[in-house]
C-alpha cells in the first residue's frame, strides 16, 4: 500500500508523509509471514486474488460504506484458510494510528437502504406491540456500532457497548477476535476479559477455538481472557492442558501463555518445562539433550506464564521453579529474553503473592531477581512493602538503589516520605534517593539537607527535575513559580508538559492564563495531556471533554509513572462531567484500588486548596 491508494470520499488516509522514507509505513499488509511463500493459483496468487475480490465485491466488509485495511486482512485470512495454503496473510498497522480506510464498498448504497429499512421495521415492531423493546439509542446505533465501540479508545462508549454485546452470546467473542485486527490495546482487553465474565463459561468454547485454529492476531487477542477464569475452573485446565499435548508451535506458545493468565500454569510447571526443554511431555529422561528448536521457540512463553501463575495465585515453590528455569535460559544464552518475559509476568502481581516475593527474591544477592522483585512490587505499591523496599536503597548495585527509589516514589504517601527522608538522615542522597524524593517531596515531612536535595535534584531538566519541579510546587508553590514559568518555553515538549503541571500547582494569579494555549502548542500527545490537565487544574474545568480526548489518542497511558496518572485523574475529577471518565481511565491504569484512589483523592483535595500532599 502506498501514496495514490484509493481511498473513500473525502477521507484522505495514505499521504505522502504517512510513508517513512526509510522504508516503514505506517500500514503493511502482506501475503504471508517472513518465513512462509505467497502461493499462486490460475496466474494470480491466492492473496492478490481474494485481496481484489474483496475490494471488487465489497464482502470484506458487508455492513460498512468503507473498507478498512482490517477488513481487508481478516477476509483474505478466512479465505485463504478456506483453501488449506500454508501462509497466513499479515497485517501490521501503527498503534497510534485510527483503522485505515483503503476504499469504498460498492455496496454501499445498498447498505444504507437496507439498514434503514431493518430500523424501521424494528422500530414499527416495538410501537405496533407497545411492548418496551431495547434503548431507542441501542436500536438505532446497532450492532456494527457497539462493536466498533468496544473496540475503539473511548472507554465510557465501550462500557455502554460492553453489556449490549454481551446480550448476543459467546458468538460475538469469535467475531471481536477475528475483526479486531490491530485495534486490541489494553483497554480493549479489559473489555474482552469483563465479556468473557458476562457470558460466563460459554465463553470457554469460542477462545479455545481461537487458540486452536486461529490466526496468529486472534490467538494473541484471546490468550489473556482466559483471566476471566479463575484457577479452580476444570474445564479451562483440562481444555488447555489438552491442547499443549496436541497442538503446533504456534498453537502451543499461545495456550502456554494462556495458561498463565488463567493462574494455571503453576499445576503444570513441570510439563511446561519439559515441554520446552524436550519437545514432548512427560518425559522421564532428564538427561536428554535440550532439543534447540522447541527451547528457542517456547522458553519465553514458559518464563512469563510460570512468572504469571506465581503472581496471581502466590505459590511460594514456583519462585524456586522459576529460578531454576531461568538459570537454564542463562546457560543456552537466553537470559535477556527470559528476564524480560519474567518481568512481564510479574506485572500482574497480586497481594497474595508480595510476601513470597520479599522472601525468596528480595535479597537475592545475584541475578535480576531483587531488580525483577522491586520492579513489580512498584506496580502493585502496597503500603505494607515499604520497610523491605528502603532497605534495598543503599544496595552496592546502583541499578537495585535506583530501583529502589523508583519503587518507593510509586507507592506514594507521607508515611513513605517519612521513612526514606529517615533513610537518608546523614543527608547524603544517592540516585535511589534522589528518586524517591523527586516523588515524595510534595508531602509536608522535613528532609535532610534540603536545600541540597532540592537544588540538586532541580538540575537540567531530566525526570527526576521535572518530578522534583512538581513536587515542589505542590509543597510550596511561590518557590517553584520563576522555574516553571522559564519551562514553558523550552526546547523538550516533556519539559513543556510537567512544567505547565507545576504552573498549575503552584498558582500564581496568572497561571490561567499562562496556561491559555499551551496545548494548541503542544508538539505530541503527552505534552497536550499535561498541558490541557494544567489547564483544569488552574480552574478552567469545562476542559474536562478535551482531556478525555487527548487520553484517548495517548496510547500508552498505562505506561506513564504513576505519579504523572494521579494528577491527570485528579484533573479529569473535578472537571465537569469528569467523575466516570477518570474512574474508567484509572480502571484501565490500574489505579482503582481503594488505596490508590484515596491517593488521587489527596491530589483532587489539593486542586482547590494549599498547602502539600497528606496522604498516608
């Protein structure tokens, strides 16, 4: 696909710029994977074929005035399935980027006419029986527009569409997983996981069909709802473990990875490794020599499932596993990638399983495991881990004292600024303190040597400056009014952004209008978050609509510091209409726990008052 693609009326999609001149565009549709040849058959290849039927017929998209690339790819995959070709048509399109649209469906008259006439009839039915039938608003919008809502990035929308989609069935699982090529994010899974609860064990059928026998984007979209599972169901284990023993590489490395997320994979541990290691289960020969294929293939999924089954269901002996698994990755030179499937893992690390972890990783004294442990528990934040996270900042390996602090910034509260302005009582901070301070200094505690904390940590303009410019306005406004005015107008958009934050805590008379045109101005999608959430923090809280926009194209808002999302939240809050929309955005954040919201409650009280942070 490039520049001259044709395109629907009036919707320009592919221009000149969207194409980089390295050679990466934005939108790639290929007929196989790297590895599989593009089969031909009657002069044509089969992809070209059903590529030029689909745009000639319209059935790609039988509902829609338009075709999508989307569409384009789901119904080449499906067709060329249908002719047993050992290829699967690809598709790889720019996360940041809306569904592309590639033509118009010639059908698209006909669409119209007979939509209006289902809607008519559907609604002549209801007032002829004077029988209360669905929402006027469901009725008209359908069921191509709640999908295409649950699928899309506005999170109060998709909620609505949540419950109508859910009224159809375990059949509209299949459907969402084969069409949503390229539009799963995180909240998108969110959504499929509470639908798949909705439905109930119906929903079982269709995301095992989907790891059998789909394309590889429909097994990778359906491996995390088997979340929606608890660990206890029979049924999910027995079906998954059927599959491992069964299946193909492809199939395989997805139902591993779904067994973790259902909290399985601690009751097969064993098998996954042998799995891995020998390409069969239930060997006996522990002496066999690793066969490098299956191992290169698989050892990843099983690190991130073993780690993920650990952290949600807390079993103390799958540390020791997972240890020993990891040593063997080491030893065949695999110890990047398992490390980094490990931490994946144990991103979903639940309560029960913090203690196990502060145990046997904590004080590991090599390895990655006490950075892998200080990494998750940052993103649980328990207030009950900080003793045992501090004693890890005077760690001898700076990266464990950095860690540290970052982990001790993320849990927040006063009673943590408290005990690390304790730590560091002679006043000699080191990178781990710096950062923990950057985050905790907006609370009313003392700390040690200051003004040299202070004054040092403000240097530049890197993270720790902007947190500790923010910090200090929240503390003390006028003292951080002169720094966060110059920052207005600096070169890096970040600086740009956490310097209009810290406008807005600090108040001056004129921070409003300060703050006036800063998104307008802004350079990318975070500046112009930061920006217009200054701006409702300054008190033009009829803004709250323009947020809620500027976080639906901020893709990776799930991945922002925790200490930048509290502030967002606390703005989208108080401004009008904003209480859902900040409690579905925290939802998809992970920041909807009682005690993370009692946190984003102190930065709400501090919006329409003075004074620091108290939180505890």
């Amino acid at each position: 696909m490039g520049p001259g693609a044709k395109q629907a009326a009036d919707r320009p999609v592919l221009q000149r710029d969207d194409i980089d001149p390295g050679g990466y565009g934005s939108f790639v549709l290929a007929a196989s994977a790297a590895n599989q040849s593009a089969f031909e058959m009657d002069g044509r290849s089969i992809f070209t074929k059903f590529l030029v039927e689909a745009l000639q017929t319209g059935d790609a998209a039988p509902n829609s005035e338009d075709v999508s690339i989307n569409d384009l790819h789901s119904y080449v995959c499906r067709q060329v399935a249908g002719q047993g070709a050992p290829m699967e048509p690809r598709l790889w399109v720019d996360e940041q980027t809306a569904p592309v649209i590639v033509a118009r469906n010639p059908k698209a008259g006909e669409n119209k006419i007979s939509a209006a006439a289902s809607s008519g009839k559907a609604l002549e039915g209801v007032q002829e029986n004077n029988v209360a039938g669905p929402a006027p608003s469901s009725l008209l919008r359908g069921i191509e527009a709640d999908f295409n809502l649950f699928l899309g990035t506005d999170p109060i929308k998709g909620e609505e569409a949540l419950g109508e989609l859910a009224a159809h069935g375990a059949s509209i699982i299949t459907r969402l997983l084969q069409e949503g090529t390229g539009r799963f994010g995180v909240q998108q899974t969110l959504r499929m996981r509470k639908l798949c609860t909705l439905i109930g064990q119906d929903a079982l059928t269709p995301l095992i069909d989907a790891i059998r026998s789909g394309e590889w984007h429909v097994k990778t979209a359906a491996a995390p709802c088997f979340s929606a599972f608890e660990k206890r169901n029979s049924a999910a284990q027995h079906a998954l473990f059927e599959l491992l023993k069964n299946s193909e590489f492809d199939t395989r490395r997805l139902t591993i990875e779904a067994s973790g997320y259902a909290g399985y994979s601690s009751n097969i541990r064993w098998e996954l490794a042998r799995l891995a290691k020998f390409d069969k289960l239930y060997t006996e020969d522990e002496n066999a020599d690793i066969y490098d294929y299956s191992f290169g293939k698989l050892f990843s999924y099983v690190c991130e499932a073993l780690a993920r089954g650990f952290a949600l269901t807390g079993d103390e002996s799958e540390l020791t596993h997972l240890m020993e698994f990891y040593e063997l990755c080491v030893r065949l030179g695999k110890g990047w990638s398992a490390e980094n499937s490990i931490e994946n893992g144990l991103n979903s690390l639940k309560p029960v399983a913090a203690d196990s972890l502060l145990k046997d990783w904590l004080l590991q004294p090599d390895g990655p495991y006490t950075k892998l442990a200080l990494t998750a528990l940052g993103q649980l934040r328990n207030q009950r881990t900080v003793s045992a996270v501090a004693s890890r900042l005077f760690d001898q390996r700076d990266d464990i004292s950095l860690s540290a602090g970052v982990c001790l910034g993320y849990i927040g509260s006063s009673m943590t600024a408290r005990l690390v302005a304790e730590a560091f009582e002679s006043g000699s901070y080191n990178s781990g303190g710096f950062w923990a301070a950057s985050m905790l200094y907006g609370y009313g505690n003392d700390w040690p040597a200051e003004k040299h904390l202070v004054d040092t940590a403000l240097t530049g303009y890197s993270e720790v400056a902007g947190q500790m410019l923010v910090s200090l306005a929240l503390r003390n406004g006028e003292a951080a009014v002169d720094r966060a005015k110059r920052g207005l107008t600096h070169s890096d958009p970040y600086a740009r952004g956490y310097s209009a934050l810290a406008l807005a805590w600090a108040r001056p008379s004129n921070a409003s209008q300060l703050l006036r045109h800063a998104d307008d101005e802004a350079a990318n999608e975070l500046e112009k978050t930061f920006a217009i959430s200054a701006q409702i923090l300054a008190g033009s809280y009829e803004r709250g609509d323009e947020l809620h926009e500027a976080l639906r194209s901020l893709t990776q808002w799930h991945m922002l510091r925790p200490f930048w999302r509290y502030q967002i939240l606390a703005a989208l809050r108080i401004s009008h209409n904003g209480k859902e929309r900040a409690q579905r955005w925290a939802e998809i954040s992970q920041d909807d726990s009682p005690r993370i919201r009692a946190l984003i409650d102190d930065y709400e009280r501090r919006a329409t008052t003075h004074g620091p942070l108290s939180s505890t």
